[in-house]
C-alpha cells in the first residue's frame, strides 16, 4: 500500500527546517552536495523549455524569419553591426566564440546574405576574428582562464558551406578573396556609400557616417593582423589537431602572396642587426593601430545610433534577442556541459572604451620596441635586454585598468586586480614584437622560449671593458663547450618574457620554478668565468708579449710571474637579474593575498636580507669596474655642483649594513632610550635605521648613467624602498603588540603571562610555514640568498633580529615614531630621487642626440609603484606613525572577555580596530597605507 506524502513532506520541511537548511539522508556526500549546488544555479536553467522555441540556422532561413537583405533600415543594420563588434570584446575577455561571436547566424551563412554591407562586415570580421586567434594560439602566452582557444565546431575559417547553394543564391564572391582584393572592395563600397544609399528609408548623414565608420574600422582591424603575420613565417608554424580543430595549415592568403616574408633580424656573423627593418616593421602596425583609435573613438561618439537589443538579451529564455539574426542558444548542443550557459554579451558602448583604451595600449608597445630599436640603432652595443625585460615585467606586473573598467564597471574598488583576467591580445603582442626582435623573424612559436647567445651575450658585456668585449665573444664561439652552455643559459633567460604574459598567478608558478633552476646554472657560471678569465688573460699576455718583443724587451718577460685570471661579471649579470625577479616573486605574494598577518614580519626582514645582498652586489660591480678601468663612457663625474650636494646629503644617512654593528650602537647608546619617547624627543634623538645599508658607498667609486646598471638612480630608488620596508615593519611589529603579542625567543608554545593578555607569536609550526614561504631562495645551497644553516638558520636569524633589543627592546611608543622617521626618510629620499631622475634623463638626452623617449631606459626591474604613489603613501603613514606615537587611545586593544583566552586573531585586523592597513592602495600591494578610525577625543 502506498501513500502520497508530498504535502506532509513539504509541511514538515516548512516547519522543522531553517533557511538554507537540507534534509538528506546519511549517503549524501559532499559529491551529492556539490551536485546539488550546481542544480539550483539559475545557469543550470538555460537548456530548460522556456516562453519561446529556439530557432536552428537552417530552421530561421526555412521560415523566413532571418532577413539576408538588402536592408531597408541603415538604423537596424548600425545594430546588427554593433552588436557583433560588442560580441567581439567578450571573445577578447575570455568567453568562446560559440558564445559571443557566433550567437549570430549571419556569421554562419554569410554566403548568403544579400545585403553587400553586411556581408562584408561580417568577412572582414570573421578573418579578422582567424588571424587573430592564429596568432594568439601560436604564440601561446595566454592561460586557459584568459582565452578560450576552443571554436566548438564554429566556421572560423569560412562560411559553413552545408549552406551553399541554398535558396538559389551564393554570394561566393567574398571568401574567396584575397586580404588585399577585399580590402579593395571595402573601399569600392565605401567610396560609393553616398550615392548608392538611396535603399535605405532612414538615409541620414549620421547612420551614414555611424556605417563608413564601422565598415572602416574591420577593414583597418584586418589590416592590422594581416601585418602581425609579417613577423610570423606560416610556413613554418607546425599546426596541433587539438588548438586547430582540424582546420587547413592555409593562413588564408598570406602565404600565397608572401611565401617568404622578408626577416627582420638577419645577423652578420651572428653580432649585427637590421634595426632598419625592425623599425619599418613598427611603424607600419603602429600607423594601424593609430587609425583603430581614431576610429574607435568614433563609435564611442555613436555608439547609440543602433537599433539596441531587447530584453531578450538578458532574459533569453522568455523573449528573443531583438536584433535580426541573434540567438543566445544557438550553440548550446556544441559547447561542453561545464561551460556557463549564458554569456552576456556587453554594453556597446563600454566595448567601445575597451577597444580605444586597447589600441592606445597596443600602440604604446610598438612605440617602445620602435624606441628600443632607435637606441640600439645609435648605440649598437651592449644590447640593453634588462631594460626590455623591464618593460615586459612592468606590463606583466598588473592588470590593463580597461578590462578592470569593462568586467566590474560600477564598483572596482573591491577589485584585486591581479585575479582579473589579463588582456591576452596586448600580452601577445608584446611577445610577437619581443620573439622577433631576438633575431626570430621565421620563429616556431609553439615550441619552447629561446634566445640567441649572441644577444644575451650583448646584454652581459655591458658590465665588461670595451676592449674586453670581442676578445671575450671570440673565446666563446671558440670553445664549443662554452657555446653550448650560454645556449642553455640565453634559453633560461628566455622565459623570463614568456613568464610575465601569462597572469599574475601563473607569474608566481612560472617565477618559482625559473628561480629554482638559477643555483645550478650560476654555479656553471663560475666555471665559465674561471675558463673565460684565463683564456682572456693568455690573450692579454700574448698581446704583451708582443708589445715587448717589438720593444726588444724581451728580458722583462722573464721577470713576470704568473697572473689571476681576468675578473668576469657574468655571475654577477645573472645574481643581479635573480636578485630583481625574487623581489617580485616576493611581491606578488601580497599581490595574490597568499600571506598571513602572521608571516608579514618574516617576508619584511626577508626583504631586508635580499636588499643587503643587492648592495653588496652593486659594490662589486663598482669595484670590478674600477679594476678593470673605464672604458671612456659618460659618467657622473661632470654633473651640476646640485647633483654633488646631493650625494653629500646621501652619504650623510646613519646606515648600517647589518643587524650586529647596530645592536652594538644601541649597546653604547643605551642609557639614552630609557626615559619616554615624546614627539620632540624623536626629532632630537639621532634613531638607527636599523636595516638601511648603505647603498651610497656605490656611488662615491663610480657614478654610471641613469639607463646603466648600479646608477646613482638605482641606487636612490633601492634605498627609498629600503626605508619603507623598515618603517613597514616596525609599524607592524607595534601593531602586534598593541594586540597583546610578543616574541620570546625561550617559548615555543602559548604561556600567557601574569596579567594573562600577553601571547606568544612563535609556535612550533612557524618554522615550517617558514620554509614553506621562502625555502625556494633558502633550501638550496648554492643559492645566492642561502645563509649559513639554510632554512633554519635563516629563521633563527629572523627571530633573534625581532625579538632583540633593536626592536622589542624598545617600547611600543618609540616603535611607532621610529617607523615615522623611516617614513620621513623615504619622502626626503624620494623627493631627491626623482630630481635625479629628471637631471639624468637630461643627460641621457644630450648623450643620445636623439628624440627617443626615455621611459624604456629608465625604469629599472622590481616592483611596478610609481614614485609619487610611494612619496605619498610615505607622508600619510608619517603622519598616522606620529598620532599612533603618542595616543595611546588610537591604538588597537586586545578584545577578549576572558584575559586568559588567547586570541588567535589580531586585535588591529579586526573590523571594530581604530587602526586599518590598506594593501590596496599601491600597485605592488607590498606596503600599507595606514588609515585611522576618525575619534572626537583629542590628546
């Protein structure tokens, strides 16, 4: 016997069940659970049978219910137009063309569209839609997160053709065409829009313009892609079934009018450049790309002339799109289940911003490469690749605030930039123009990154002697052991591009994993300068051997003892380089929100460890060149008695270059902290900066140019983030224990004290979490960042540096003041860095003899913060240093009812805490800018 149950059911649930609440019974898994999740999202919903019957191609063209044309309505034509170029942004941001693009039918059967206009649109569209994907798929620096490579079966490469022939009519004419010939019959249509416009009812001079304007802007957009595949040889690319889907290896006509397109780089004995073509090459996209902005701006201004889409655009399961020839789910049957249903398509006239903010992005990276070419045009050697692989990583570092402007329009303040999807098209530009200007006009681009040894050698030998430098290439290709291991070198170097088109996470793995290979190669780096610097130094004697036979001095000779090998900097290019990419490998943690509160003071004095191995580095530099002599390029020795001044400023700072000879300062200095630090009394007192190295003893030795390595600029730009690192973590380290923590070196677990509010901030597993943040630079022993005991005698290091007297010696007042006068540091600092920056760009400019714009030149590798934000930032957290400093009542208090509960969370990371860190408010998110809780009570 059987019985309904289903109102009792239901009256059952409404009374015994809360809201969000799920009865189930005792198999129901998280499998079971997840799967329930995903059958109650809305999206799971779009298959279901709505209001309305979804039309196929072939049942819209039965039925007479998709109009080919010729259109009567220019207004409903600009809409149709509009639409697919809105549709063509949310390809670019990631969604699939079976979703954004080919919800239209007329890209289906554009053979059989009779409207000329339209059809030509929609062909324009479509190559250009190929070429594009062809390029970003061969280039392959974007992630599946970004770009959806699949097509799904759409006709991509041309119409479908299970509609030739259909209803008598086959406007075949079109595909067929060459790049060229169609282009030549866009503008036979355009020339002849005026007086052929006599078939449209609404014949307006602004739908007519809104038409020329659109029709102009595909046919400039072809163009542009037919001239990317300029730096590409088709014949050469080796297709994948699974990236293609089965489409022929036939790059339309391109390699049938150009079988072999011309090499940008053709190099003369390996060491010589056709910059001349490079710089043709960029000019000719860039004229493009200017015309697309134009353009672009253009239908911003009209970018409400069209017919708009109805309620069907967002409601298509109850009403239809609106639009002649749109349907959402006309692809449904060929996407796979995982996908989201329903993709909006967005606002015509934000795509339109996208489009103009994406071309001026795109122009801007071919101005670069032009601008990189021009110098190395004037200036031949070295070749300045850290310069380049500045301007890769500085583009790689955030997100394109355009597509930040188009997916979170409203509000983006919340918005962690580096999770946003990456602009894939100006990424694999960047990479195109790069792989090209290395000497790979023909390059296979899907095989792994590679790089010629000459550039990298180019590169390198800006730290060696001129007259060094041929006789160091000729031992090199001399010897083919050396050969062969600068191959696996440049090829290591070579990713470093690669690396930073991908986003900002995928940045991190790849970053690791690059940095983790580096020990090994730098100890083959020592080998190969050991076999570099003897070879070069029996070529120096034989010269002087030479020298003195033809002197008939030959008795000198036999009085001469033998010699060191010649010192050779290549260890030190490649530590230097290292040194930059861990610093941003470092970043991008507080970037991607990956530290916890409790790991911020380890990854600051971390940072204090790697800025100190930096200067070390730039002495050495400094030192090696003043062995080896100058080589008669320009440097700072005749600058402005102001530029002179201000290194006397500098080298004024009380800086230290490690912990121990500070907690002997403060040994001597002790009886001098004991009474209560005032405001006054910070000004006063003359406060350490406890891991302030003293960057400027590399400028006193030699002063290169601001675009060189070790300049008077670098060296002032490490400092300013010296001094906010230290600020930073003082104020943190007050902050801690304002919210009831301390460090004690002797106890490994929680023992809250008499009062029963203190806490401990070491535990037993810190040591691991430790390891697991910074064993890559750590773990290996030959690593340029180990130190003596590897991971835990770094750590020991750490925690006697925190919980010494240097910090937790001093009371939580004078801690907060410190960080102000670290912060009041790094703004002075600031303010002469960037008159450096002005006089030295000066100078640059009076060497170059030439307009080429600068900014390539002198940025330098590490985070992507501006100075002005940094100066700012430095000034409010002055301020707020200060207040905290001496009021006491701003501070964080330790919030728990019970003084012996330990609580896990901070007191200032709590919502109700009068002290908030904002890592929002730089680029790099590694500093914060400290805001207070405003308060009536004065103090």
């Amino acid at each position: 016997m059987t019985m309904d149950i289903t109102n009792a059911f239901f009256s059952a649930c409404r009374i015994g069940l809360k809201p969000g609440e799920l009865l189930h019974t005792s198999w129901f898994d998280l499998k079971y659970s997840m799967s329930a999740i995903e059958i109650m999202d809305p999206k799971m919903d779009a298959l279901v049978q709505g209001n309305r019957k979804v039309l196929t191609v072939c049942e819209a063209l039965s039925s007479e219910q998709l109009p080919l044309g010729p259109f009567s309505s220019l207004y409903e034509l600009l809409g149709i137009i509009d639409e697919l170029l809105a549709a063509c942004v949310n390809w670019l941001t990631g969604d699939s063309l079976a979703q954004s693009i080919f919800i239209c039918m007329y890209m289906h059967c554009t053979q059989l569209i009779r409207d000329k206009y339209l059809a030509a649109f929609c062909e324009l569209l479509r190559r250009s839609i190929y070429q594009l994907r062809y390029i970003i798929i061969c280039v392959s620096v974007f992630d599946e997160e970004d770009h959806y490579k699949f097509t799904h079966g759409m006709p991509v490469h041309e119409p479908s053709n299970i509609f030739d022939g259909y209803g008598g009519f086959r406007n075949d004419c079109l595909h067929k065409l060459s790049v060229l010939e169609l282009v030549a019959h866009v503008n036979d249509l355009i020339r002849n829009l005026e007086n052929e416009s006599t078939t449209f009812a609404d014949r307006e001079e602004k739908l007519l313009m809104g038409l020329h304007s659109r029709l102009q802007f595909v046919q400039v957009l072809l163009l542009f892609t037919n001239s990317i595949f300029e730096c590409i040889n088709p014949t050469h690319v080796y297709f994948e079934q699974d990236l293609f889907e089965g489409y022929t290896h036939a790059d339309l006509d391109f390699s049938e009018r150009n079988p072999s397109p011309p090499k940008l780089c053709e190099a003369q004995n390996n060491t010589e450049f056709l910059w001349d073509s490079f710089i043709d090459i960029c000019r000719k996209v860039s004229q493009h790309l200017s015309s697309l902005k134009s353009l672009s701006d253009t239908l911003v201004e009209t970018s409400n002339i069209g017919k708009m889409a109805g309620e069907g655009k967002f409601r298509p399961k109850d009403a239809s799109y609106g639009l002649p020839g749109f349907e959402v789910f006309l692809n449904q049957t060929n996407i796979p289940t995982y996908m989201p249903k329903v993709v909006n398509i967005h606002d015509r006239h934000k795509s339109f911003v996208y489009f103009s903010s994406l071309f001026t992005r795109l122009n801007h990276i071919l101005c670069t490469y032009e601008n990189f070419a021009l110098w190395n045009v004037l200036h031949p050697e070295p070749l300045r690749l850290h310069s380049l692989w500045t301007f890769i990583q500085k583009s790689g570092q955030i997100s394109c605030p355009y597509v930040k402007a188009l997916l979170f329009p409203d509000d983006s303040s919340e918005v962690n930039e580096p999770m946003l999807t990456t602009c894939v098209l100006s990424k694999t530009i960047i990479y195109v123009f790069h792989s090209t200007l290395m000497g790979k006009g023909d390059f296979i681009a899907l095989q792994p990154p590679s790089l010629s040894p000459v550039h990298f050698l180019n590169s390198w030998q800006e730290l060696e002697p001129t007259a060094y430098r041929p006789l160091i290439k000729n031992i090199i290709y001399n010897i083919p052991e050396l050969m062969s291991f600068f191959t696996t070198l440049s090829n290591h170097f070579a990713r470093i591009p690669y690396i930073y088109g991908s986003n900002r996470s995928r940045q991190r793995s790849a970053l690791g994993y690059w940095l983790g290979d580096l020990p090994d190669l730098l100890d083959e780096c020592a080998n190969a300068e050991f076999v570099i610097g003897v070879e070069l130094r029996n070529k120096l004697a034989n010269k002087t051997t030479e020298c003195f036979e033809s002197a008939g001095k030959s008795e000198v000779l036999s009085t001469q003892k033998t010699v060191v090998p010649v010192q050779i900097n290549l260890s030190c290019f490649v530590t230097y380089v290292y040194y930059y990419l861990a610093w941003d490998y470092i970043v991008s943690g507080f970037q991607l929100d990956l530290y916890s509160p409790s790991e911020w003071l380890s990854i600051y004095a971390f940072m204090i460890h790697l800025f100190q191995n930096l200067a070390s580095l730039l002495r050495s530099l400094a030192e090696n060149c003043i062995v080896s002599g100058s080589e008669g390029q320009p440097t700072l020795e005749n600058e402005s008695a102001d530029i002179k001044g201000l290194n006397k400023q500098v080298d004024k700072c009380d800086s230290v270059n490690d912990v121990e000879r500070l907690v002997n300062r403060q040994s001597k200095k002790k009886k001098k902290h004991r009474e209560k630090c005032n405001v006054s009394g910070v000004h006063s007192k003359s406060i350490e900066m406890s891991n302030t190295m003293n960057f400027n003893s590399v400028v006193k030795p030699i002063s290169p140019m601001i675009h060189e390595i070790g300049s008077t600029f670098e060296v002032h730009l490490l400092n300013v983030h010296q001094y906010l690192n230290t600020a930073t973590l003082y104020v943190i380290r007050a902050l801690q224990r304002d919210s009831g923590i301390e460090i004690n070196v002797n106890r490994l677990s929680p023992d809250p004290n008499s009062d029963g509010q203190l806490r401990t901030f070491l535990s037993r597993n810190y040591l691991e979490r430790y390891a697991r943040r910074l064993g890559i630079f750590l773990i290996p022993h030959n690593s340029p960042l180990t130190e003596m005991g590897g991971v835990s005698g770094a750590y020991e290091t750490w925690r006697s540096l925190v919980s010494s007297s240097i910090i937790d010696g001093r009371s939580t007042s004078d801690l907060y003041l410190m960080a102000a006068r670290a912060f009041d540091e790094a703004q002075n600092l600031i303010q002469k860095t960037l008159y450096l920056k002005s006089v030295g760009e000066e100078k640059l400019l009076k060497f170059t003899r030439s307009p080429i714009v600068l900014s390539l030149l002198t940025e330098k590798l590490g985070p992507p913060d501006q100075l002005i934000d940094l100066q700012q930032l430095a000034r409010r957290n002055s301020i707020a240093c200060r207040v905290l400093g001496v009021c006491e009542d701003r501070r964080p208090i330790v919030h728990t009812a019970n003084p012996s509960t330990i609580n896990h969370k901070m007191s200032f990371l709590c919502s109700s805490s009068p002290v908030k860190l904002d890592y929002n408010f730089l680029e790099s998110k590694c500093y914060p800018l400290i805001r207070l809780a405003s308060q009536s009570k004065k103090c």
